[in-house]
C-alpha cells in the first residue's frame, strides 16, 4: 500500500472511532448501556414485532446479553413477552404503554438528532457516501473472510492464533456467579480468544449451580469445577469481604491439571475491554507470576516493614495475576503459604496479597497496571502527576485491557465515583445493587 493511501486509511479509522464515540457518549447521558439502548432502537423504530432472536441477529448481541436485558424490562413493566404460535420457545417482545414512553424518551431523541445531522449534507452527497461505504464494507468483509481463495486467510487480531484455548481461573462461592457470569461476558465480547478453558475453584457449588453457570457464559467457554477441601486453608483469617476463597489462588498450581503450562487468574470485579493475547502470552522471563503494583514507594517501605519482608519487592495486587505454572508446581510451597499466614494473622490486612508478597514478591514480573489492571483510583492518581500526560476515557478505551473495580467503589453500587463504570455498563451484566465485593 502506497503512503498516500496508508494516510488515507489512518485518517478513516480515525473518523470511525471518533464516530462510534460520539454514539457512546450520547447513550451514556441516556443512563442505559450501549446494549440496552439498541435493543430499545429496535423495539421504537423497527416495524413488526422483534423477537430476542431477531434483536441478537441485527445488533451481533449474545443470547444471554439480551435475555438479561429483556428480563430486567419486563420486571420493571417496560415489557412483556409473548410466545410466538408455531414454536416451542420464540418469544416476541412487547412494549407496555410505560415502556413505549420510556423508550422513545430514549430513542427519539438520538433518531432525531442523527436526522438534523444527516439531512446537512447535500443529496447528491448522501447517496455517494452510502455508495462508497457499502464498496469498503463488501471489501474489507471479502479480505477478513476465513476462506479466501488465493488470498491468504486472514484473522482479526483480536483473536489467538495458536489454536489453542486460554486457560482462565477465578476461585469463587456461591454468591459471586452472578460476578463470575458479567466477568465472563465480558471476556466473551472484547477478550480476542476463540475458546476458553475456564477453571473455577470452589468449595460450595452444587451440581445444579455448575450447570446454570455452563449454561449461561455460552458456547466460547469449556468448564472445569476443581472443588477445594474445606480444610486446605482452615483457621486462616476471613471476612464477608474477603472470604476464604481468596486464598484459593495461591494453592492453584497445585490444584489444577499437571498438564497446563500457564493460566491467567481473575478477580470476578473486573471487566475485559480489549483483547487479552498479549497478556496472555506474556514471557515470564524467568519469573513465577506476572502481576501488577499499585503502590509507591512510600507504601512499599511500609508494607515491607509490616510483612517483616527482607527484600525490597513491589505490592503486588492479585486480582489479574499470570501463573507460570511448570515453576510454580516445583517451587510453590503450600505448608510455607499456611505457616506464614498463621504465624502472621495479626499482620495481615489484605490476606492473599500479603502472603504472595511476603513469600514470592521477588518472583513476580511487574505487568503495566494503566494496561492490565486499572480502575479510577489509579487513573486518577496517575493523572495527579504534573509530569503525566493526561489520560482520559478515550485512552483507556484504546489501550486498557482489564478493567478491576478492586476496593469498595463498585459500578453496581449506587454512588458509584469515577468515569471507568461505563465499561461495566458496556461489557459486563446487571447485577442485583446487594452483589458486594
């Protein structure tokens, strides 16, 4: 491709992601999610009757997505569904007077807006654009297609190439699925793998909560429940906070198949908005864990003195953790882990980043945490510094990865405090305001 025309291509994406973030930022101010809002679209300005089916096709929506959204409609009496005749289970969607005024109090105003905008361009002009764009997307679609004849085939690169699956592990109870299911979701529609091997580590799922999750996270993901022995971490402290399955990732190696080389850990309160293969594939370097910090110096000093560490290590925080598993199976001492903690209980504050710290801080690679692990306090600390670029939505979109709403400022809370939730909003699922982490 020639400059002029690498030029022309640049200067186009940009337009793109300037238009798509103006439609963002509109639905944003509407106080729904982009998901929400174009189902919304299609019930105001469609004709005929649109079923969840129909919905999913037009808008590329997961079933679950939709069913999710519909569901919490009809139970605010903005909706109701209606069986089509013929069928075993294809629901129409109708909307209740409510709904119908709710909705257009939404829509109507976005359609009326984009018609002032529209109706500024000559006609002429109009018909050339719609033209030209149809040529570019009949072309891009002919050179992404799998099968391309003498082309060669092209993937997204959004998407693994080494065929195989990405291992994930989180380690839950009961009461965080629904977390467990947005996380997911989430992974499902910006995490750039084409399957996923997930790993969940619990000690109270029955058989029935096993399958609503397999049910529910959909066709990418292939599960594996490890159940936990109640007595593995027995006596150490705990909190509703902070319950004792947080202690199950560091007894993860152990537990997990003898044939799996790496796995990337997750805290169920984070969102994935880009694809996670770069982080994935992380080299270790050498290394046990690739992790984040979000302290300083200062605070490192202070936990190092507290956690009676004699090395100067960072504080690492282990909701996005990469485990490097052939090391950690040799390495990883399961009786140090269970003597530390016991020895140290009054020391500890938060329990599992204290004694992965306190053990294994000098074996973790430090991963960018504006990338892999941000949420709005570290944004906002970074932006603190005079000798830091700004950076603001935009950017985070573009270049963030995982989103961990760590701490008590969650955006399924009331009062949420910060810009990141739109994400949640975006990406994740809603969730019930009683759902704490």
């Amino acid at each position: 491709m020639d400059n002029m025309a690498n030029k022309q291509l640049e200067s186009l994406n940009q337009q793109f992601n300037e238009f798509f973030e103006i439609y963002r930022q509109a639905i944003n101010r509407c106080g729904v999610s982009e998901n929400e809002f174009w189902i919304w679209y299609s019930l105001i300005m469609f004709e005929g009757e649109q079923s969840q089916k129909e919905i999913c096709k037009v808008w590329s929506l997961s079933k679950q997505t939709v069913n999710t959204l519909v569901a919490q409609m009809v139970r605010k009496g903005y909706a109701f569904l209606e069986v089509v005749p013929g069928t075993r289970n294809r629901k129409n969607i109708h909307l209740t007077a409510t709904g119908q005024a709710y909705g257009k109090s939404i829509v109507l105003p976005m359609t009326e807006a984009e018609q002032r905008a529209f109706q500024q361009i000559p006609p002429d002009d109009r018909l050339t654009f719609l033209r030209i764009l149809r040529q570019y997307i009949t072309f891009l679609k002919d050179e992404f297609r799998e099968n391309s004849g003498s082309h060669t085939s092209l993937e997204l690169p959004a998407k693994s190439t080494d065929g195989k699956p990405m291992n994930l592990l989180f380690a839950i109870n009961h009461k965080y699925i629904p977390l467990l299911l947005s996380c997911l979701h989430s992974i499902q529609i910006r995490g750039g793998g084409g399957r996923y091997q997930v790993y969940v580590l619990h000690s109270d799922l029955t058989d029935e909560m096993k399958e609503s999750v397999q049910q529910a996270a959909g066709t990418p993901f292939q599960f594996q429940f490890i159940h936990v022995p109640e007595n593995l971490f027995a006596g150490f402290p705990e909190t509703a906070r902070y319950p004792k399955q947080i202690y199950y990732r560091l007894a993860a190696p152990l537990l997990l198949p003898g044939d799996l080389d790496r796995v990337l850990y997750l805290d169920v309160d984070t969102v994935v908005i880009n694809p996670l293969t770069q982080l994935y594939h992380t080299d270790f370097a050498g290394n046990w864990f690739a992790a984040c910090t979000h302290t300083g110096d200062f605070l490192q000093k202070f936990n190092k003195f507290r956690l009676k560490i004699e090395k100067d290590v960072p504080y690492i925080n282990t909701g996005v953790m990469l485990m490097n598993l052939p090391q950690l199976r040799q390495h990883l001492d399961l009786d140090q882990i269970r003597k530390y903690g016991l020895e140290n209980q009054r020391l500890l504050v938060l329990p599992d980043q204290d004694i992965l710290t306190a053990l294994y801080g000098d074996r973790v690679k430090i991963l960018d945490t504006l990338l892999y692990n941000i949420n709005d306090r570290i944004l906002a600390f970074y932006n603190a510094n005079p000798a830091n670029p700004t950076l603001n939505l935009k950017w985070v979109r573009e270049n963030s990865v995982v989103i961990h709403y760590f701490g008590k400022n969650k955006p399924w809370e009331p009062h949420y405090i910060g810009i990141l939730d739109t994400f949640y909003h975006e990406y994740g699922l809603p969730l019930k305001s009683d759902t704490k982490k």
